[in-house]
C-alpha cells in the first residue's frame, strides 16, 4: 500500500501555511485537541476517512491523531482536493491519497487504498466509503470494484468488518443512502449521523453552503447577482439558505420543491415557488440542491434561455442531466477555467460550472472554517463516542448524543464571548411538572 499519493509533494509549504490560518478559526477543535491530546481516547485505533481535502480536515485528522488514531485518507470527490494541503498533510507523516482532478479509477483506487488500511471507524462524506465496504463484504457487484480491489490488495474484506466499531457520516445524502442501507439490512456496524445534529444542520448547511455555493459562482464566472433570475432547485437546509443569501445579495429568486410542506415554507418566506418546467423558460442562473437525480434534465434544458448558467450544491453530479446536455450539444469548449459552455443544435449557449459537481469546492475552498469548526468538532467528539462505546450500540443510523450536541454549541458560543441564560430552580421545576399552568 502506498504511503500517500499526492499530485505534487513540493506545494506543502503553501498548504501548512494555509491549514495554520484555518487554526485560528477553528476554536472548538482546538479545545477537542486539547482534550485529545492529554486523555488520547483513540489510543490504538484505525480510522478511514472520505472527505474533502481542505485545511479545515488536515486539522480534524491532527486532532484524531493526537487523540492516539492512525489516520487514512481518501477524498470524497475527484475534483475538491486542494492539493497543497494534500501535500502538506503528506508532509506531516498522514497517509493521504487525494489529488484534484481524479479520474473514476484514480478515485476508486484512493478509496481502495484506505479501506487497506483496514480502519475500524469511518468517517465519511457522501458514504462511497462506507458503501464500497459493504458492497465488498455483501458481494454486491459494480463496475467501480476493480479498481477498489486492485489497490486493496490481499486485505481480507470480513477480517475489516469483524473489526469495524462504526462510522459518522457528514452529508444529508450521505444519511439517506445509509438509512436506505440499513432498511434493507445490509448495514454493518452503527453510524452516527453527524449531519442531523442541530450543531451542524443549522450552521453547515445552511450558512456553509448558503456563502459557499455563491462565492463558488461568482469567483467561476465573475457575475453580478443583484437583479439576476436565479431558480434554486430544493428547499431543505441547504437550498433555503442558498435562497435567503441570493436574496440578501438582492437576486431575483424562484425555488423549486417536490415536498409540498418544504414549497409552502418557502412561499411563507416571501420566495416565487414553481415546478422546474416553468422556472426553466425564464432563469439565468440555475442552483441545484436537493440530493436527487436529474432534477434538471432534457424537458428542462430544452426550454432554457441562451446563456443560462448551470450549478450544483448537491453532494453528487447528478442533479444536472450531464448526459441530456451532451445529447442536446453540437459542441462542448472550456468558456473559463470552471466554466463549460455548451452549444446546442439551435445555437443556444447553455455554461455548466464545476463540470456539476459542488460548486463551492470545485470552483472556491468550501465552507468557511468558521462553522466547519463545528461540524469536525462533532466528527471527532462523535469517533471518541464509538471508541467508548465499542460493541454496545445497534448497527442502525444514530443521532449525535444531545449532549455531544450541546457542548459543541456551548464551546462555540464562548469562543464567540457569549453568554447562555442559565434556568433558576423554580423555572427547572416549572417545566418538569405538568400540572401546572395559568396562575
């Protein structure tokens, strides 16, 4: 097994220096550090982790590592690495194995290279990680395997499973595949659902990605977006705070929403709500987060106007029909440096950003480390949660524990010099009886 694969070893420099300046922005994991770094409650342990490779993770991994983990580390997207940080971590002695600009085979031997590793936790981003393991131990086929197994080597898939304590996942699809996974029966080990605590749903996804998709389109194409016509495509905790950034930036904005309570919610907060066939005559900017497939697909690039722009928030490159845009095109040129455009048999230029991957990782850094000191606090606390609790959860998809969830916010709220109301005695007691009301 490799010790690392890195796209260029001599960019650690620039990476260090970039991950220290995440250090000041990131309190809470500091804190975890701390912690970690006297009690090592990861003492002897493996973990795997798919994950962007940003400065924010090379300090999730720092802190895993000083809690006595030996760390492997994969990316969860072919085209999100940040290669000096890569080779920064590579520098620091982490087997990393994350490049930008992967084809599927380089990413699916990456993917093999840590499930070599033979990790007893996984901390995941998307869940390709944890599925290509059970998918391996079930013998459930898919092309992607080949390359998998070809950097596995000999590592016996049960002898890893038999010594699997459990995962965390970080994504809203990441959990839908693994709840779908563990409908039907196939999971094998538990995993804590950090995208669901309210210490990262609330901030991550909203605030995280609501400022990160938009700086993802306008470094990629420069654009204004005060006055512009701009349709998000899903209105869940990422969509909606896409959708409240665009309007603070003074868009134009139209959401489109399958569930009928997310489309009135987003009616109720002032937004125009349509089906995507309507919306697809009139946008100029286009935003897809909904963690779905071929949300904007053929009917709806048929109808789009010339020069419209295409960008997805969601995890995968799936929301936008790549293969319908193919088909439509004549020709397909690099317009800018994350922009595509394609020309269409009627002449019309439709410009797909990121090649429809994460917009804000693929054409910016991600998420500020502001909040993503919150979310990887909850990873590490989370990991040490199935440390201390080997052998004794159920192999389902957990919530974080309230309190894992509490004290994240807590440290949070004193790094920022803020102060929580505490509750008298009288008021404790007042809320634990329910006889009684009105005086």
């Amino acid at each position: 097994m490799r010790e690392y694969w890195v796209k260029d070893p001599s960019l650690a420099g620039g990476g260090e220096r970039r991950i220290e300046w995440a250090r000041n922005l990131m309190p809470v994991l500091s804190r975890v550090r701390e912690r970690f770094e006297k009690e090592r409650p990861l003492e002897g342990l493996r973990i795997g982790a798919c994950l962007h490779i940003t400065t924010e993770t090379a300090l999730l991994v720092e802190a895993l590592e000083v809690g006595g983990a030996e760390v492997s580390i994969c990316a969860s997207n072919p085209m999100s690495t940040q290669d000096d940080v890569a080779a920064a971590m590579a520098a620091r002695g982490v087997r990393v194995y994350a490049f930008r600009g992967q084809t599927a085979r380089e990413y699916y031997e990456c993917i093999g290279h840590v499930i070599a590793s033979r990790p007893m936790i996984v901390i995941d981003d998307g869940a390709d990680l944890i599925s290509t393991i059970h998918k391996l131990y079930h013998g459930i086929e898919s092309d992607e395997l080949e390359h998998v197994r070809r950097a596995m080597g000999s590592v016996d898939i049960g002898e890893i499973v038999g010594s699997m304590i459990g995962g965390c996942e970080e994504t809203t699809t990441g959990v839908l595949r693994l709840r779908a996974m563990a409908r039907s029966g196939k999971l094998l080990h538990p995993v804590i659902a950090v995208n669901d605590a309210e210490s990262k749903r609330l901030f991550d996804n909203p605030i995280g990605t609501g400022q990160s998709a938009l700086d993802g389109v306008i470094r990629a194409t420069g654009m204004l977006l005060a006055g512009r016509d701009v349709v998000v495509a899903g209105y869940g905790n990422v969509g909606s705070g896409i959708a409240q950034r665009l309007r603070g930036m003074g868009a134009r904005v139209t959401v489109v929403e399958a569930d009928p309570i997310r489309a009135l919610k987003a009616a109720m907060d002032g937004f125009r709500v349509e089906s995507m066939r309507a919306a697809a005559s009139h946008g100029e900017l286009f935003i897809t987060a909904t963690g779905n497939i071929s949300v904007i697909r053929r009917e709806h690039l048929e109808l789009m106007r010339d020069g419209a722009i295409l960008a997805n928030a969601g995890h995968f490159d799936v929301e936008i029909s790549k293969r319908d845009l193919e088909a439509l095109s004549v020709r397909r040129e690099r317009a800018l440096p994350c922009v595509d455009m394609y020309v269409l048999r009627d002449g019309r230029r439709l410009y797909l950003l990121g090649d429809g991957r994460l917009v804000n990782l693929v054409c910016a850094e991600g998420h500020p480390s502001d909040v993503m000191d919150m979310s990887f606090s909850l990873q590490a606390l989370s990991a040490e949660y199935l440390a201390r609790n080997r052998g004794k959860l159920p192999r389902v998809v957990l919530d974080v524990p309230r309190e894992i969830d509490e004290l994240v916010a807590r440290l949070k709220l004193e790094a920022m010099g803020l102060e929580v109301e505490e509750l008298t005695e009288e008021q404790l007691r007042y809320l634990s009886r329910w006889e009684l009301g009105s005086e």
